[in-house]
C-alpha cells in the first residue's frame, strides 16, 4: 500500500495507530513488537511517513536475513581492502538513512557482538567502518526495530544484551495477530481480493455471506500475510465469480477451516440441542432426519451437534448401542452413526458417563443428564 496505511476498523487498530501517529510526531525510538506476519514493517513505514524525517529515506535491513559475518559491513560500511572482496570503500545502511529513518528488522536474531556494536551507536550517533581505526561520520537517525521475540525475556536468558533492550524500548508499540481483531479480516481481504485483481488483470470476485464468515472465524497463525496470499489464490482461482464457504475451506485448509464455525455462549448451545433432541425422544424423529441433515446444511454447530450426543449419553448412562434406540435409528445404523460422529469430531468418550453415574450412587443421573422441572418440561441438570 503505497500510503503505508494500516487497513482496518477495529478497537485494536484504530488505538494502535492513535498511538503510532502522536509517536510519529517525535523522534523517540520505537520497538514494535508483534507475531509474525501482523504488520510490523508496514507500522514503521507508517511512522516514518508521518513524521518529519518523510522526505528522507526509510532504510531497512532484515537482521536475521544477513550472515553475522556481513552485517557489520551492511550496518556500517568498509573501507577498501579491509577484507577479502572489499574492492573500495562502501558506506554503510546507518550513513546512508543519515537525517532518515532505519528499521531494524528482526533485531532480536542479533548476536551480542553485534548487539555491542549497535549499542555504541545509539549511544554516539558515530559510524565507524570496518578497517578503519576512526570515526568516519556522525550521523543523525531515527531508529526504529522491530521482532517477533520477547526481548525482555531474551534479557533473562542472556541472549539479548539488557542495555540494548533500555536503549530500544523508548516507546513499545504491540500489533495485535488478526485472531485478536476479527473485525479488520473483511476490509483487508476486500483490500487484497481488489488489489490482485488489478494486478493479475482478472474480473473482480465476492463472497458469500457464510464465506465471509468462514474468513473471520479462521485462525490465521500467518496473520494478514496469510490472509493476502489466500486473497491473491482467491482472486486468481474464482475470477469473476461469487466464492461459497467450500471454496473459503479449500484454500484455508481442512484443520484450519474446522475452527471457523462459531462458538455460540453454552446456554445457547444447550437450548438448541434440547430442542433437537426433544424431537427424537418426544416426537420420535430420527436422528437422520432431525440432526443429521440440518447438520450437512450447517444449519447446526459442531458444538450443538456434541451438545445432543452428550445429553443421549447422559441418559443412556454412555451406552452409545440404547443411544441408537433413543434417537430411533435401527440397530445395523450404529457402525454408520458412530463413524459419523468421528469423522465430524463430535464422538465422545463414554467412560466419562458411567464414572459420574457409579459416583453419584448408580440410581442418580450425572451431570448434563434430563430430568424435568416443577412445571413437568425437560431441562438440563
């Protein structure tokens, strides 16, 4: 995004970027902090725009891209001959973002060496070349890093030097991952679905309602990494088309997409699956008919669907063979039943049921069990 713009309208965002814009004005350090994938370089592109140092240069550098052995050099510079292949002398990424800004990518794979060297430099604002036995220019940065480590724990554990962490850490920015602000998923993919349909010339696609909220239920361990290159596949694959919550799945992947149904409050699941499973014990459905099918359609949740084989189990005392009877299916159903239930998570271990019924004496219900109220209706107990 050419304006360095973080997209988004969640609580999260829009403090972070409040925050990041009262930061911009100043020239204090910044570490921005956060998972992989959330967003960090493009909050530093960010504040550098927005400050006074906007007509000078950004200058990053991917601390844990560049060997040890040339990161001296890359920060630095060298003088001619100073080592095998310097054939002249090279000013380093600090000299040249002189009156700029530098983000230090992934400064906490830094090796103390090299944390020293940097340490030295934010305390005198001098660049010393390798090879040369004097400071070669003073120079006046703005440093901003940025990892996805816990410094202060690497502080603990003596891999990253303490004095650094003090000298970094003037103002700590934390970008929450995507899972902790679902809101932002939607304007992002919109975002990323428009900007790979330009760029690949393809017509622009939708999504379905319940592939929107496919999208939003996801996991996202990439964070909005991941989420730009499932919209580039998107864009790519279903050009010009409206894009079903099977279509979301197949690119998100089967382990990810099983968490993107909702987690409604367990008061509500357990209303809803008392209503399903009245219908097989009061009204004498079958499960096939009742619960099977509204399943395949999603009309229920995978948390309902368990919700109902739970209270079976509570009143069959984890006896799955009288739960086929209860939810009137034919004795040569129970194979097929029970393979359903695995290949959809929602089998459930029967030894549970009987241990709390031996405990509660053997003549009371366990826990999640049916019984009725004074006014004679089933509820949970």
């Amino acid at each position: 995004m050419a304006s360095h713009e973080m997209i988004g309208r969640s609580g999260e965002l829009t403090e972070l970027m409040a925050e990041a814009t009262l930061v911009a004005a100043s020239d204090s350090k910044v570490l921005i902090t956060g998972e992989s994938g959330v967003g960090k370089e493009l909050l530093a592109a960010f504040i550098h725009q927005h400050s006074r140092r906007s007509q000078r240069p950004l200058v990053t550098i991917n601390c844990a891209g560049v060997p040890e052995s040339l990161l001296e050099s890359e920060l630095f510079g060298h003088l001619r001959g100073s080592f095998t292949d310097a054939y002249r002398d090279r000013r380093g990424l600090l000299e040249m973002a002189d009156r700029g800004t530098v983000l230090l990518d992934e400064v906490g794979e830094m090796s103390l060496r090299m944390q020293a060297l940097l340490l030295r430099f934010l305390e005198s604002g001098e660049i010393q070349r390798i090879g040369s036995d004097r400071c070669e220019a003073a120079v006046d940065v703005r440093v901003i890093a940025a990892t996805n480590r816990d410094l202060l724990e690497a502080t603990r554990q003596k891999t990253f030097r303490e004095d650094l962490y003090y000298r970094l850490n003037v103002v700590h920015l934390i970008v929450p991952p995507l899972r902790a602000r679902r809101e932002d998923i939607r304007p992002l993919f919109e975002h990323y679905l428009r900007v790979m349909s330009e760029q690949h010339r393809v017509a622009p696609c939708d999504l379905t309602a319940d592939a929107w909220m496919c999208l939003e239920l996801a996991p996202w361990p990439g964070n909005v990494r991941e989420l730009r290159n499932t919209a580039e596949r998107c864009a790519l694959r279903f050009a010009g088309r409206t894009i079903d919550v099977a279509d979301v799945r197949m690119q998100i992947g089967p382990r990810r997409s099983r968490e993107c149904e909702p987690s409604p409050p367990p008061d509500f699941v357990e209303t809803i699956a008392l209503t399903y499973y009245e219908r097989m014990t009061r009204d004498h459905e079958s499960f096939w008919t009742a619960v099977y099918d509204p399943f395949m359609r999603r009309d229920l949740t995978r948390d309902v669907l368990r919700a109902i084989v739970r209270l079976g189990l509570a009143e069959t005392r984890g006896n799955y063979r009288i739960v086929l009877t209860l939810f009137n299916l034919p004795p040569s159903d129970y194979k097929g039943f029970l393979s359903f239930l695995q290949k959809y998570e929602c089998h459930l271990p029967f030894q549970a049921f009987r241990i709390a019924t031996a405990a509660a004496g053997g003549g009371q219900r366990s826990s999640g069990s049916v019984d009725r109220d004074s006014s004679g209706a089933r509820a949970l107990v």
